[in-house]
DNA sequence: CGATTGGTTGAGCCCATTCAACGAATGTGG
DNA sequence: CCACATTCGTTGAATGGGCTCAACCAATCG
C-alpha cells in the first residue's frame, strides 16, 4: 500500500495544502501516509470508475483534470464536473455503496486513493481529519448548489461567463496562470455541464471573442477582460 | 437542552427510522438524545436561518415542510430544495462556517437542533453516527446533482413530471398518500426550483389536468397515472 | 369593503435549439 | 507517404419552447 522508502508521500506532496492533509499536523499526516495509495498514474480517457461499480474508495486528484458525468436510465447524460488537484472523486457514492456518476480523466495525470473504511477509521483517531473531511463534503454541497443556480437562473451567455471564471479562479488558486486557459474537455463537455448545446457553446465563445472579452483558438482561451466577463453575469 | 424528565426522546420519537437515529442501538441513541435540542416549534414563514448567518447547528425536520433558498450576490434566488421530515437542514454551512441558503418553513411544524461541534464529537464515539451522517451528506449530493441533471437536460414538461412524482414517493415513504398531494409551496416556488417561471408551471399543471394525468385543485393535487407522468420523463 | 397575494390563461416575442454544411486537426491503414 | 475516416469546432437559417407582458379571477386579510 504505501512505499516502505518514504517515511512520508503525502508530507512532500506539492499540493498537500489544496489536499488531505491540509491542517493536520506532522504525525498525523504520517498515519494518513500508512493508509493511501500513492499516485496512481491514469492515462487521459482512463475511467476511475463506472456509474453503478461497487464503491470502495475515494479518490484526490493530485495531478490532472478529471470529469464526472451522470448517466440517468434513459440514455440521458449531464456533466457534473470538472475536478482539479486536490478535488475529491466518488463523495456520491458514499450513500449507497455505489457509483452514480462515472469519473474520467481529460489528460494525463494522477489520482490518490484512501479506502473509505480505512478513511472512516482514521478519522476516528484524527478529529482533524474529520472535520476537514466534513468541510470537503459540504462543499461538494455548496458547488453543486451554486450550479443549480447557475442552471435554474442564468442564461446561456451568463453561464458561460461564470464558468470560465470559474475554471481561472481555480487554476490560479494553484498557481497557474488565472488568465490562460487551457480548455482540456471538448465543446460538448462544457454544453452538458452548463444545460447548453455545443453550438451554442461555440457560439458563446466567438460572440466573448468579437467583444474583446477573449481571446480564443480553439482549446486555448485567455481572458483579456475578467471584469467584462463579471458584468455579463451581474447585468443579468 | 435535553428534557431531563424523558429517558430518551428520540427513542420514543415516531419518525426515529427516518432521522439521524436511524441504525443506532438504543445506548447510542440515548447519548445523543442528551446532546440534542429537541422539537423547537416553527410557524409558517418562520426562517431557521438566513444566507449569511454565522453556523453553529444542524437542524433536521421533525414535522412540516421547509424550503432552502440561495440568495445570489446580484438579486438572484433559487430554491434549492424541499425538506420533509427526517432531513437535515443546514449540510451546506459546515464548509465555511457561515449559512449559505436560507431555510424557511412552508407550513407549521417543528425541527430537532444539534450543535455540529457536538455531533462530531458523538461521532467520535460512535462510528455508527458518524458512518450514517456520512451517508447523510452523500445522499445531498447525489440528491443536488440529481436536480443538476433535471435542470441540465430536461424539458418543462419533464421537470414537473418529475418533480411531482419524487415529492409522491417521498410522501409515500413516509406514509402518507403517494397520490393525494398537497403543494405546501407557491407556484413561484415550484418554478425557481425547477427553474422555470411560476406561468409556466401553471400551464403545465393544467396540460398535465386535461391529459387525465392530474387532478388539479390549486395546491390539491391528485395523481391519476404515475405511468404516465413516468413516461413523459422517459420518451424525452 | 378594498388591498394583497396567489393562480390561470392568452398573445407575441426571443433565446437557444435543431438541422445542416463546412473546415481543421488527428489518426489509421494501405 | 497519401487517402480516408473520425472527431472536434464554427457558422448559418429556420424553428419552437418557454418567457414576457398583460388581463383577469379567487381567496384571504386587515
């Protein structure tokens, strides 16, 4: 399980503060160490798990872009989201022991697992840890609620603005840059998340770029004005 | 806090397999019956707390109906959800400390309180506790990006359908009529949940009348073919 | 009683969709 | 290496579903 080598993986983790360990002291991030599984490498289009697989495990994300989609039984299917380092996989399927969304990776990269009985056995011993994984799920809560938000309220143009605030404000919360993104889910991912049809997506994107709010070629967008992109959703 | 003349509250309350005892054995019940604030009374219109408000407590419905609001910086709202009895209200808030939606109660009834700092320390000592609180968090998310889903790829038409036929099996559940509904809320509510305007509801809901599927009666309503409600969803 | 709130229905409009054509980039097998 | 298929993205034209605006009714309340 861990690598006998290292006195501590997730303690030289570069992203241990966007992660896990985040405000647990020293020795208890070494017991966390005993019971994860490193970095397993995934290849881009790799699948973490599959809606309905038996749950066993949470995931972090500790390098690349993953997303997850629902799929419901009448072939209808939504994009839930796009997780970023240090952004957990499978919190849904706590409830039931199963999957209801599948997890899969938009580039190459790396996921962390903790077995969730493993995880629930240690926040026994680290009420740190227990609380920080409370805050993890209701956060969850508090990004999917914004979304339905987004989905309840918001027209096309609005929705995209927000996202692609979105996207920067969180690239730049791990130090890459907040203005040059690089769009690593097609056209239709970004239409599904957002409850819009690929063309309108498209669309969206040249009408930003002929306003000057953006420059885009193709998965390449950088913002050139993030205020313009405000007033968009502010002015309704 | 706790009624020192009772042994056990929650051991004697009528929807105990619906609530947080739910799994617990009844020594661990009585320990957190002790932390618990039982039953406060609340009116119609009556707000457990409002966007902003400083988070100490979960709450869980022990009689009548809430609905949860987000409040968005620039006028925006949407309702979130409906909370019936057994479920929690306030899950959102432990991210960040504050409240982020505001719970208002659509009929008279009453709620159980729980201080969080508490009920994390009951779970310490009882991992059943906290494995069903969990749980609890985890059915909200898979719960919210189910509406993700409904708001991000289904018809007007289909979001009643729906909407109608998860509030008859949560009623059934907890045994009322799954087809006699009353609609606590307003139409305008319905619609910011559904994200559609208090119109059309309207107009849908007496669609849904003149094709038998429905007995409409202002907020009276019957169901008279879940099959067909149910097919609505499924031939898109 | 008038005032207010909640609900229904109609007419016209607009935003996003649908349908369609086309271009660019990538990959594959001969 | 090229021919070809496939995937992804852009743009146009026409359509339609839900919204806007508006009038009206019913129930409730001070």
């Amino acid at each position: 399980m861990n690598s006998p080598d290292l006195k501590s993986v997730c303690g030289c983790c570069s992203i241990k503060e966007l992660c896990i360990p985040a405000g647990l002291a020293e020795e208890e991030v070494l017991l966390l160490d005993q019971h994860m599984n490193h970095r397993r490498t995934v290849r881009k289009g790799d699948a973490l798990f599959r809606t309905g697989d038996a749950f066993r495990s949470l995931y972090v994300v500790s390098a690349g872009l993953f997303k997850t989609s629902m799929l419901h039984e009448d072939g209808r299917t939504q994009v839930t989201g796009f997780q970023m380092t240090g952004e957990y996989l499978g919190l849904d399927a706590i409830s039931s022991g199963k999957h209801h969304c599948e997890a899969v990776a938009l580039e190459g990269g790396s996921v962390c697992e903790i077995a969730f009985d493993q995880l629930e056995s240690l926040g026994q011993l680290l009420p740190n840890l227990q609380h920080s994984f409370h805050k993890s799920l209701s956060r969850e809560i508090v990004r999917d609620q914004g979304v339905m938000l987004l989905l309840g309220s918001m027209r096309a143009e609005e929705r995209l603005a927000a996202f692609l605030l979105n996207l920067a404000k969180r690239s730049a919360h791990r130090r890459q840059s907040d203005s040059e993104l690089i769009l690593r889910m097609t056209r239709e991912d970004i239409g599904s998340y957002l409850g819009l049809k690929l063309e309108t997506v498209s669309r969206i994107l040249s009408r930003f770029h002929d306003q000057g709010l953006l420059e885009v070629q193709g998965r390449h967008v950088r913002i050139l004005s993030s205020e313009g992109l405000e007033r968009i959703i502010r002015d309704h």
